[in-house]
C-alpha cells in the first residue's frame, strides 16, 4: 500500500435480530426510491467475479489492469484480484476460474521484474498470502515455494526500531505500521497451519503481541495505522477500514490454532469499535468511502476477515448475527446502489454508482464482499 496518506422492503434489523438495534442496523424501508428485490447471493457473486475479469484481466502476459480504463501494473492490487479468482473457485469448483492462476503466477512475476520480491513489505505480504491460497488450491508446489520464498524475505524487515516490528518498507526500517505486520502475522500463522513449522507460529505471536503492544488501545478497539513515520516515535492514528481487517484476521487464525480466548476478545473488540466508530462506519451503517487508488481496497480488506470473524464456531450467537446483519446491509446496499451493472463497475462508497471508470482496487473490494455475501448464504447464515 503506497498511500498512508490521506428483495422488496427488508426490515433488515428487525429480521435479522429480532429487534430494532440501530445503533448497528439500518431500516431500508427509509430509502426511497430504491429498487429492492431478492437477492441471489451466488449470481450476484459469479457476476461481480465475470466483471473483474471481463474489465480488468489483462491477458498479456497476464495480470489485472490498474483500472477499466488504464492498463498499468501495480504490484499489491494483483494478489487481491487472485484472492477473488481464488474465492470463487472455493465457492463453486469451477475450473475456469482454476485456468487463471498459472497465468498470474506468470504474468505478475514478469510484471514485478522476473520476481515476487518487492520493495514494500507489506505488498508482499498480500501476494504471498493469495499464493499460498492458490496452493491449497492446486497442491502446486511453485506456489509453495513462492509463498516461502517472499516470506523469508519479509522476516528480514523485523528490527528493534519502535521495540520491534516489521517495517514498511525497505528503505525506512524505523518506520513500522500495521499494513506490514498484519499480513505477515496472517501469513506466518497460515504457513504454521499447514506446514506445522513452529518458527512460525512463533513468528505469528511476536508479530501479533507487538502489533497489540504498540498499536492497538485496548479501551477502544482502535488499531493505528503506524508508528515513527516521521522518526518522532509518535503514532500515526489514521483511522482506516483496511487496519482494523487486519488485526482481526491476525487474531482469527491464531485463536483459530490456539484457542486463547484473548485473541477472540480482541478481535470481537477491534469488529466492535468499527461498527460504532463514525470515522469508519457511516450513520448509514455503511463502511466509509475511502476513496479509489489504496484506498479503494481498504473496505474489501476488512470485509474478508471480519467474515472469517464471523465464521468462527465458538463467537456467540447474538454476536454473529449482529455481525451479519451488518454485512448483509453493506452487500444489499452495493448491489441495489453502488454497482454500475450495465458496466459491470462497483463504487467506491457503495451507496453511489460509479460512472464510466473505476479503480482496480474499488472493483475488488467490491467482489470481496459479493463473494462474502454469497459464502454466508451458502452456509445458510445470510
């Protein structure tokens, strides 16, 4: 990430939760002038993943275009445009999404260089975690290989600037920020799950406990964005949707492996904070627009794994449906408001329609959640 810096009448609440809470649900029967009708979660998730591909996949010599309308390469937006190929073949078996991953394994490398290697950490941290992903998929050992490749070379970012951390980049190692920490923590304790090295799940925890040290207040759930950036030892407290994604889906998988129940409680804390804070989640209950460009994707980020939040067997039941509810208003919201259809284009707040462009990232925060929409609803939980 390169910017800091800046269907008919659902009563969703009272449906969902069997009461009117609006202080975290949303009554549609208020917006006028809405087309609503009843969703289907699995066609609306086929087409949003037919819209990335038709728009943005360049097949020469295979990666996604940085927008519609323009064909250049970035780096860390390709391993988000994997990850949707890669949910929905999870979701559906379909090799034709399966007939995509080679080609990006090729066409991102060449784009990158010859190499999965970056300057930024954190970038690689994301192409990393959709190459393992392609490997539990395939059982293709290149993307083994990959995956293990760039994350030996993320372990060279950990320093004792700031009391440890990886940093963001590798030209400024004071600078530490959850961008690269997270993605690094989800990933080595992926890599534990299924390789049962314990150097990484050591790696995940001394990752996690310094996040949760240096960046995270506990009194409100709030995870800052970074700290020393200006090599004042100060926090950059930048609220960001993509932040908050992160420090949940780090606190997921390791409850996931451990069971502690303080890694669920942070998490539940962190999905808490952002439901009720008005400087990342609308009066609406929308998340916030955060603009195209890196920010576009934020709102995907925090979607995959507030839904692998909500997935998780042991979270109370109340809290899941609140937590549903909340999802579900956003994904009826895009579909009904903030898709351009006859295009195949999301918007970036997903209560307004795109015009004639939109950002790769925008796009893919979009298929994100169409794509969690419809994992939910196969499983009876939307």
């Amino acid at each position: 990430m390169k910017i800091k810096y800046l269907m008919a009448g659902f009563l969703l609440a009272c449906v969902a939760l069997g009461s009117c809470t609006k202080n975290y649900d949303y009554d549609f029967s208020t917006q006028d002038g809405v087309n609503r009708y009843p969703i289907d979660w699995q066609a609306s998730a086929d087409s949003s993943t037919s819209f990335l591909i038709n728009n943005y996949w360049n097949s020469n010599p295979g990666y996604f275009n940085k927008s519609n309308v323009d064909a250049a390469f970035n780096y860390w937006p390709q391993a988000h445009g994997l990850d949707v190929l890669l949910d929905a073949y999870s979701r559906t078996q379909d090799n034709k999404y399966k007939s995509y991953f080679d080609k990006w394994y090729t066409g991102v490398q060449q784009k990158n260089g010859n190499t999965f290697l970056n300057y930024f950490y954190d970038d690689m941290g994301w192409n990393a975690l959709a190459i393992l992903r392609a490997y539990d998929a395939t059982s293709d050992d290149k993307f083994k290989t990959a995956a293990n490749v760039i994350w030996t070379d993320i372990k060279t970012g950990w320093n004792a600037n700031e009391g440890g951390g990886i940093a963001w980049n590798k030209g400024k190692l004071a600078y530490k920020n959850t961008p690269a920490n997270g993605p690094a923590c989800i990933l080595a304790a992926r890599l534990y799950e299924r390789f049962k090295n314990p150097d990484d799940l050591d790696w995940a925890k001394k990752i996690y406990n310094w996040v949760k040290d240096s960046l995270y207040d506990a009194n409100t759930g709030f995870v800052n964005d970074g700290i020393n950036s200006n090599g004042d030892g100060q926090r950059d407290t930048w609220a960001f949707t993509y932040n908050q994604g992160l420090m949940i889906g780090a606190a997921v998988e390791l409850y996931n492996i451990t069971k502690d129940p303080a890694y669920l409680n942070d998490a539940e804390n962190i999905a808490d904070n952002t439901l009720s804070s008005s400087s990342l989640t609308t009066s609406d209950r929308l998340l916030h627009d955060e603009g195209e460009g890196d920010g576009g994707l934020f709102k995907g980020v925090f979607v995959r794994y507030f839904t692998q939040l909500i997935l998780c067997p042991d979270l109370e039941e109340s809290v899941k449906k609140r937590y549903i509810a909340f999802l579900k208003l956003n994904a009826e919201t895009l579909w009904y408001q903030g898709t351009n259809k006859q295009l195949g284009l999301f918007g970036s707040y997903w209560k307004k329609m795109p015009g004639n462009s939109s950002d790769l990232t925008t796009e893919e925060s979009g298929c994100m959640l169409m794509e969690a929409a419809a994992l939910l609803s196969k499983k009876n939980l939307l």
